[in-house]
C-alpha cells in the first residue's frame, strides 16, 4: 500500500477575502506551490543522479529540520536496498551498506511499501538494524518513506531526529510527496540512460511546471501534456480520460485532435468499452487497428478521423485507477518500447498532478468547513448569552434562519458576529 499523501501542490484562483482564515487558507497554498516549484525546478535539472539527491535531501533537511537524511535505492540485480547518498559524510558506506528486502526497518518499508513513523527510542524497534559506521542510529526520532514511482518500488528515504519529535501528518505528508517525486526522479534518471529520445520528451513534460501556479492549473496541465504528446508521438488524437466513479464511466478531460468530432465522444462504460478495459485491469494495452476492434465504440469515427493503432495507459495513484492516457497513430504499427517507456512515465506525472489537484480540493473545504463551525459556535454563544437560549434552541434558530432565507448557516453565522461587533463598538465609542 502506498502512503497517504495530504500535502496539497496545486495553485487554484481562490477569491480573496478579508474575512478571518480566508487569507491564511491562501497563503498556505501558495507556500506549498513554492515548495513544488522548488522540487520541480530540482527533479527537471540537468544535474546527475547523485546531486539531485543531494538537493532533495538538502531540501528535506530544510523544509523539516531534522538533524540527518538517508537515501537507499533499489538494487533489482540482487533484491536489496542500498544506501546511496546521505547530508552526512559517509564516502566509505556509500554503495556499501545494503539490506536484503524486510531486513532492518528500512528493508521492511521497502518490502511492505509503508512507512513508518517512531517518535522516541527508534533503535529499541524490534525491526532496527544497527550499523556502527552510521551515527544516525543513535538518534530518538526515525521517519521512514518508501519512494514509488508508477506503483514501482524505487527506494527508501529515511528522516533523522536527534531528540524525541512526534511525526505530524502533515510532516509524514511533505516527506511522502518529496518521496515520491524523488522516486519519480530516479525513474526519470534511468529511463534517460536508456533512451535519449525518451529525455528529451522529459524535458518537454518538465517545461509544463511552470503553468502550476496559474488558474486552471489542472485543465492546463492535462491539456498541455496531451498536446505535447500527440506532438511528440506525431498522433492525430491524444486524449486524457478520467473515471467517475459514480456512473462507472471515462469522460474525455483533455484532448489534442485533427477532428472535433473527437472531443464530442459521449462518455465509455468501464465495463464493456476497449478503453474501459485498461480500468478494470490496470494496464496499458496496445491495440493494432481499433476498427478491427468489435469493443471500439467509435469505429466509424475512427475510420473518418483516420486512427489507426491504439496505446491506452493507466493513470494510476495509491494503487488505484483514476484514468487513461489514450495515443492513435494514421497508420497501423506497433508501438516501439522507448514510445510506451514514455507514456508510461507521463502518466505517472499525470496522475500525480491529477491526485494533487484533488487533495488540494479535499483540504480546503475540510478548512472552510472548519472555519464554518467555529463560526457557527461563536453565532450560537452569543445568541445563547443575548436571548437566553439553551444551545439547541440557538442552533435551531440558526438553522430555521438559514432555510427561509435559503442562505448558509455561516453566512448567518458571520452577520451575527459582525453585529455583535459593531454593538460592542458603539458601546466602547
């Protein structure tokens, strides 16, 4: 299972206000964009391997203040995790200290993909594995994160604290997301080792950070990474579909096509459609010629439009299937294993602008709905004090209020604070 993920990393147009956490609301927002910016700009880089690591434990580091930061990384040839960069000057264990899949707690993160959170007393874990050459193992505080990428175990990253320091959920969150698109960053290094072609295209797909801090931003990226795409496989149609989960359907999100009839496809059943297929499965499939295709809804459009073979690709977050990334060719042809390297690689970016756009929204309406019932709280005390009412008798009143005038409580909320205000001022003035 993969660790939940809270932080939220999309930059909406919230309306500006004056009233209360409004302002506090958007000026956490534009906090966390910053620190995606400063991730992106790290993970898009021209540096290497190693000192893209270096930058994102110096930023881990930063942004937590712990007092040490261990990446391992996967070593596939031999199943163990391997220690590959540290803040600290470890020269000589670089490389060296490795630990079989379930050995020690970084093994066992590694193998159940989960993390672990200990507050005090780390090394009195039954799961802790010492090595003598690490002062890190000596310290109270231990946070451990898997780095996934497409659902593929990466590595591990480790957070150190000297002293006894409770882990917070928004702290286990930040060092999750930094994870991930740590790990998505490792992936990105070796796809690029085995295709230049492929890194170029990552170069392209990381450009497309810059549009995350304008309105929109979730439209804007889905629908530049479908442009860029159809572009860079030279497709006459690139769509981004998304699962609605309530009618059990795939819905056209974004799309770059020759034909606008395209765009006008009336939304797949996931249960009988071809596309709907890669939902019920999980994985990409690569059809040959979707007219030959008895599943393929659309074989007359696709005849009109000229679309010959298809490449639908999952977009997959915390295990589950949330859409597809669907590519045509004008002519009947296999797709090569750098091509479907890529759309693999895009749709992991894809999913996770997707998921963060989405737990942005979550977390801000669990703020305003917060924000609405201490304001309701406040409404219902002075209405208590100022006409002697029980508490239920003052939130009916609310309530019954807020249906004849068919406004919400919080707005009756505010406008009784406010007069209570402004009473409280004219008898001070």
């Amino acid at each position: 299972m993969r660790p939940e993920l809270s932080l939220v990393s999309q930059s909406a147009a919230f309306p500006s206000s004056n009233q209360g956490g409004k302002k506090v609301v958007a000026s956490e927002v534009k906090s966390q964009v910053e620190l995606l910016h400063q991730i992106s700009n790290i993970v898009s880089s021209n540096l290497s391997l190693e000192k893209m690591l270096q930058e994102l434990i110096g930023l881990t580091l930063e942004v937590t203040s712990c007092d040490a930061c261990l990446v391992y990384l996967v070593d596939h040839s031999t199943n163990e995790i391997v220690l590959r960069a540290s803040q600290l000057p470890h020269a000589s264990e670089i490389g060296n200290i490795r630990m079989k899949m379930g050995e020690g707690i970084t093994g066992w993160v590694a193998q159940h993909k989960s993390v672990v959170a200990l507050p005090s007393a780390a090394s009195a874990d039954a799961r802790f594995k010492t090595y003598q050459t690490l002062p890190e193992d000596s310290y109270e505080a231990f946070l451990s994160v898997p780095l996934i990428s497409n659902g593929e175990l990466i590595g591990v990253i480790n957070v150190h604290h000297r002293p006894k320091h409770t882990h917070t959920p928004d702290e286990i969150a930040l060092v999750s997301f930094i994870g991930e698109q740590m790990g998505g960053a490792i992936a990105k290094s070796k796809f690029e080792q085995r295709s230049e072609s492929a890194a170029r295209r990552m170069e392209a797909l990381a450009g497309l950070a810059r549009t995350m801090a304008e309105d929109n931003y979730l439209d804007r990226i889905l629908q530049a990474i479908s442009e860029m795409m159809a572009e860079t496989l030279d497709s006459p149609v690139c769509s981004i579909m998304l699962v609605d989960d309530d009618r059990r359907e795939l819905v056209i999100s974004a799309a770059r096509c020759s034909s606008p009839d395209y765009l006008h496809k009336m939304p797949l059943k996931i249960e009988d459609s071809l596309i709907g297929r890669v939902v019920r499965e999980g994985r990409a499939i690569m059809i040959p010629n979707v007219v030959d295709e008895k599943q393929y809804r659309y074989p007359e459009l696709a005849r009109k439009t000229g679309l010959a073979s298809l490449l639908s690709v999952p977009l997959v977050t915390r295990e589950k299937v949330i859409g597809t990334i669907n590519i045509y060719t004008r002519e009947v042809r296999p797709f090569t294993d750098d091509e479907m390297g890529f759309v693999n690689v895009v749709a992991g970016q894809a999913a996770i602008a997707i998921e963060n756009a989405r737990l942005m929204s979550e977390t801000l309406e669990m703020k305003r709905t917060l924000e609405a019932r201490k304001l309701i709280e406040r409404a219902k005390g002075i209405l208590q004090q100022k006409h002697g009412l029980t508490e239920e008798e003052a939130y009916l009143r609310l309530r019954n209020e807020s249906r004849r005038l068919r406004r919400p409580m919080r707005d009756l909320a505010e406008a009784v604070i406010l007069a209570e205000d402004l009473e409280k001022k004219k008898v001070d003035g």
